[in-house]
C-alpha cells in the first residue's frame, strides 16, 4: 500500500493505493469529488460530490485520513470531512460533521453517489437479507431501514454503500440509464441548534467472490455495531 497527496492551487488530492484498488480523493473549493477506481484497468467505479460547503479554510492529511475544514458564512456554519480509508484497505468511510453559531439554522446538504458500468442492483431487508435485484417498475426506490445498496459492476467486484442507522433520513437510489446508478443522501434535514454538532457517518466497501454479498451484508452489520470513531 501506498499513499501520497499533491496539492496545487486548485484542489488536493489524497491517493491510497493497493494491488486491487486505488481510492483518490479530490477537493476542490465549494465541491468535494472522490473515486473509487479499479486496478489494473484503472476505470471509474464510483464518484461522490458535496457541494456548497462555503470556503475551505483548512486541509491535512492524518495516516490514510484526508480532512477537510469549510466555513460557510451566510449561515454561520462549520463543516468537517472526514475522508477515512477502511482497515484492509477495503473501502472508505466519509465522517461528515457540521455546527453552526447561530440559535436556528438549516444545515441541509446533498451528498450524490454516480456507479459507472454498474451491471445489477440490489438493497438490503428489515432482516438482513438481500432484495430480488432490481428497483422495481420505475428504476427507483427509497430506503428509510436499512439504507444499504449493493452495485455490481463490470470488474466483477460488488460494491455496498452503507447509512450509519439514524444518520439520513432517507436513502433515494435510481437507475439513469442501463450503465449508470445514482445515489443521493439527504443529510442534516432538521434544523439545527447554537453549538450543537452533528454527524453522518457513510461507507462505501468491496467485495468479490462467491461470497462478495454475503461480505457485504456482514460488513454493514459490523458498521452498525461499531462505535463513533474519534475524528479529532
């Protein structure tokens, strides 16, 4: 494994590489880009996009974590990216987290998952279990518990994307056309208090094999069950 970042006046870029995957990070001002990418063929799996976070007043990189600090000052709100790679090298984790100084204020903002090549789609049960493939009829579907979606795409590598429970209200998952599946995470939708910090906590893994959904299954039951990770 191996990881480094360039930075220019223009964005940052974190890469964390390994014989079977490279995640790169990209945040530009106003907008955060980041993808999951399949080696050796060195195609796009995934990409997210967060934007109107305000300036971005900071940025570091801590072990495999990159941060990221913007202020926003139409609302006075304070956000803080995490953008965490998972042990083995398995996927990434994205903390986000936001305070804001005023006594009421909205702290709404999207955050868009884009699958490229993505062959089938499938959502997880109340028990656990692994839906038909499919979003039905229209080609979408929303998700309140769990928020859990897995995307097979053309590297024969499953792909799950993972709602911390009670961090989103609602997961909305549609296909665009036959090669591409998008995500969209509502985050932050009630209003917020002076001082009080919130928190969303996203992951997105792999797993290939035989038994790729049933990895992906155990890995959401071992993100539930994990404790709120230090991002300071």
């Amino acid at each position: 494994m191996s990881n480094s970042i360039w930075i220019s006046d223009y964005d940052v870029i974190h890469r964390c590489t390994t014989d079977t995957f490279q995640l790169s990070v990209a945040a530009f001002p106003n907008k955060m880009t980041a993808k999951f990418l399949s080696q050796p063929r060195n195609w796009q799996v995934a990409q997210w996009e967060l934007a109107g976070l305000g300036p971005r007043e900071d940025f570091y990189v801590r072990g495999d974590d990159l941060v990221e600090c913007y202020t926003s000052d139409e609302n006075k709100l304070s956000t803080e990216i995490y953008h965490r790679v998972l042990p083995e090298r398995a996927g990434v984790e994205l903390i986000l987290s936001r305070q804001t100084s005023l006594l009421d204020s909205d702290p709404g903002m999207s955050l868009q998952f884009r699958f490229d090549d993505a062959n089938s789609i499938s959502t997880l049960n109340a028990d656990g279990e692994w839906n038909p493939p499919g979003l039905g009829p229209l080609d979408r579907v929303e998700l309140s518990d769990p928020m859990v979606v897995a995307v097979g795409c053309l590297d024969a590598v499953q792909y799950g994307l993972y709602v911390f429970p009670g961090d989103c209200e609602t997961m909305q998952v549609r296909r665009t056309n036959e090669e591409t599946v998008e995500v969209t995470l509502p985050l932050f939708t009630t209003h917020l208090e002076k001082g009080v910090i919130r928190r969303s906590r996203i992951q997105l893994v792999r797993a290939e094999g035989k038994g790729a959904m049933q990895q992906l299954a155990d890995r959401y039951r071992a993100f539930c069950d994990s404790e709120v990770p230090l991002t300071t």
